[in-house]
C-alpha cells in the first residue's frame, strides 16, 4: 500500500541495462600451470602463429575483425596497434611486424566487453562542471552508475543529464560508442597510482571505467561519487569505490575533473578495510571527514589530515528500528544543509529486505547525531523488487539544488530509477 504521505515524488525515468553497449578491453591467457615451461609463454605462441599468415590471409583476418568493431567503436586501428604495443613490451623480443600485423595481434588480445549486460544501478550523482546548457532554474549533472557483465564482474559507467526542482528530469541520450581509458601504471600499492585517460570520449557517457588491477580482478563496485570543493574553492571530483579481487574486498579513490584524466589510489590504516566508504564534500575542521561501516553493522564517522590514510574512528549511527535491525551504512556522502549534514542512510530488515532512510548529523561535529527517521522513505515496491537480488532499494548518492532533492537509487541490483524530494520534506520525517 502506497504511504498516506509519501517523502518522495517518483519519477518516471528509469535507466536499464543494454547488452549492445561494449567496450574493447585488454584479453590475456596464459597456459595452465602443469604445462607452463619457462620462456614459452602463450602469448608468444599465438604472436608467432599470426607472423606465419600470408599477405591474402592477414588481410582477410584483419578486415573480419575490423568489420565488426568499426560498427560500434571509434579509432579501432589507433587501439588495436595500442594493446599490440603493450603486448609487444611482453616479450622477450620484439617482433618484426608491420602495421596489418600489429593491428591483428592486437586483435588477438582484445575483447569485446557488454558491461552491463545485466545490471546498471547503485547511482550517485552530482553537479557537472559544465553548467552553460543547463535549463532556466536546473542544473546539468553527471551520474556514475554500477554496470555488470559476463561473469558478475563490475565496471562504472556514466550518464549526464539535467533537473528543474519541481519539473523535469532528462537523461541525455548515450553514445552509440565506448571508450576505454589508457592506463598508465599497474599498481596502487605502497602510494602508487594508476591513471586512467579518458580524453578521447567525446561526452561522459562513452566513459567506461573496468577493472585493471589485481585488487579490482572482480569488479569496481558502487562508486560514490563526490564533488569536493577545497578551502580555496577549487572542485574536484572523487569517489570511493570497492576494489573486490573475487576473494577480498577494499576501499579505493577514484579521483579527477571527470572529463580528461581519474587517477586511481588504494586507501591505507586500520579503518581502510571496509566496504562503503563516502566522503564529506569538504573539509570539517581542517580535516577530511569519512562515514564508513567497519563493523558491518553501524556507521561510523572518520577524521583524517590526510585523504588517503584512515585510522580509529567511531560509531554514530546504530541499528534501532525493525528496518534496519540486521545492518545499517550511508547511501553516498552527506549533504551539507542549513540545519547540519543531511546522511541517506540504508537499513537492512527482515528477509533481506533493503529500505532507504535518513538522518541529521551536527554541522560543526559530524559525530553527534541530531534526528533519523524512524521509517523507510524508501522502500521496494510491489512493482519494483524482482531483479538479480530482490527486495533492494541502493543509492550511492543523491543531489541538492537549494532545499530541493535528486535521489537516483538502484532497484533489486538491477535498474535505476530516480525521486526527488526537498530538505523539509526530509527533516519533518525526522524524530
């Protein structure tokens, strides 16, 4: 039964998941371990067996497969001769390969990728730097959204769009095309960082952001994405995301302008070891501020001098009501409003049930909480609960324009759907 009062207006933009979008991604293999020989590697091997092709054969393997990839991606020799040549740094020696050769070793090394062929959810959204083209009394924003593909393994993708509080709501068209990044480096360890190029996507949506290190090998997951204004007013955008390597889950920093480069950086300290971690959107105190759930039960609060390094910290928000009895954590970093820090929260029931809330946190001392609501202001509805994992409503992060509210919020980790409401809406709910 629909609420008598319900806190938030549903809109009727969904976004789903659409197996034709594709990304070229790096492909590699190695022979099992029993047959492995030193100095033999598989990747020589099929390197070798394209050097043996004719002239007539190279160009009929060559031009199938670019065929195919001209239709949906841009500047396919450009990549394909770009993995030839980190391909090419593998091997003991370089081979002797003119451009057709390179481009289908390349080939041979590549795949074509449907990241979200079977989900695209968990968003966050904030403000895009661009506002030129925003609409009379709205504002443009970006929002990153958790895709899924081939064997549950996560990537981030994006759209762009733009909001009139009280009006609409529209998400721009996606590219037909997606752009993999250029990775530079391969490791975040010991203050390493990876960065990702992403300048040759032409708008936000042709961004897509897989797994490239061992720490992500299964997936980057639920990016809650933040734009952070420094005390000199300078914005950046970072977003902390979980890195599971298919046996162990951490937290990461994706860091950037959002249009050229993200540069990639492993959290450190005792505190750094759980998932759903969000950031403040400024300094409280001289220092940066971090909600986390280290015990997998209650959201703590993180102060640090440094954006990386996280230590100790506390409990703030603890499970009370019969929503959120088994577990609580924030959804996406909190909002700073007159009144203090406005947290939407998630709160996990009975039969695995997960409902949206929200809480009231103190302006000048994060650690004190102020008010929460005592129910869902969201939860799944008979019409949106089946999915990959049913009963589950996610927000990564919502939007404020003033006192009003943008909530974009994954269904049963599956789609994305969006609500908004407004600050007194939010506050009156509140005990």
């Amino acid at each position: 039964m629909p609420d008598a009062h319900p806190i938030l207006d549903h809109a009727d933009v969904i976004l789903r998941p659409d197996p034709s979008r594709t990304v070229v991604r790096p492909f590699s293999l190695e022979y099992p371990k029993a047959f492995q020989v030193e100095g033999q590697s598989r990747t020589q091997a099929i390197v070798d067996r394209v050097m043996t092709l004719d002239a007539a054969g190279l160009a009929a393997e060559l031009a199938t497969t670019t065929d195919s990839l001209d239709e949906r991606h841009r500047d396919v020799d450009a990549m394909l001769v770009r993995r030839y040549e980190e391909i090419a740094a593998t091997l003991a020696e370089r081979p002797t390969a003119n451009t057709a050769q390179q481009r289908l070793i390349g080939a041979y090394f590549s795949e074509e990728y449907s990241y979200e062929a079977a989900a695209l959810f968990n968003p966050s959204a904030v403000l895009a730097h661009d506002q030129s083209t925003a609409p009379e009394g709205g504002v443009r924003f970006i929002v990153s959204l958790r895709g899924i593909g081939e064997g549950h393994v996560s990537s981030v993708a994006f759209r762009s769009g733009s909001w009139v509080p009280g009006g609409r709501i529209a998400i721009d068209p996606p590219s037909l095309v997606a752009v993999p990044p250029i990775i530079e480096g391969d490791s975040v360890a010991a203050g390493a960082v990876v960065t990702l190029r992403v300048d040759r996507s032409r708008d936000i949506s042709e961004t897509v952001l897989f797994p490239v290190l061992p720490s992500q090998h299964q997936g980057i997951e639920d990016l809650r994405l933040v734009r952070f204004t420094e005390d000199d007013g300078t914005t950046t955008y970072h977003g902390t995301y979980t890195a599971f390597s298919g046996s162990t889950a951490r937290p990461e920093l994706l860091s950037g302008d959002g249009s050229e480069t993200f540069i990639m950086r492993a959290l450190t300290g005792d505190a750094a070891g759980a998932k759903g971690m969000a950031l403040f959107p400024r300094r409280v105190g001289g220092q940066y501020i971090m909600l986390g759930r280290q015990d997998s039960e209650s959201i703590w609060l993180h102060r640090s001098d440094d954006i990386l390094h996280w230590e100790g910290g506390g409990k703030i928000v603890s499970p009370r009501y019969p929503w959120e009895y088994v577990q609580m954590g924030n959804c996406g970093s909190p909002i700073e409003v007159d009144e203090g820090w406005l947290v939407f929260t998630h709160g996990v029931g009975t039969v695995r049930n997960y409902c949206v809330g929200a809480c009231l946190l103190d302006k000048a001392d994060p650690s004190k909480l102020l008010a929460r609501t005592p129910e869902p202001i969201l939860r799944p509805s008979p019409d949106e609960r089946d999915g990959y994992v049913p009963n589950v409503v996610y927000s990564c992060g919502a939007l404020a324009l003033g006192r009003d509210i943008l909530l974009p919020y994954g269904v049963a980790d599956n789609f994305t759907a969006f609500a908004t409401t407004t600050v007194d809406r939010l506050l009156s709910a509140m005990e």
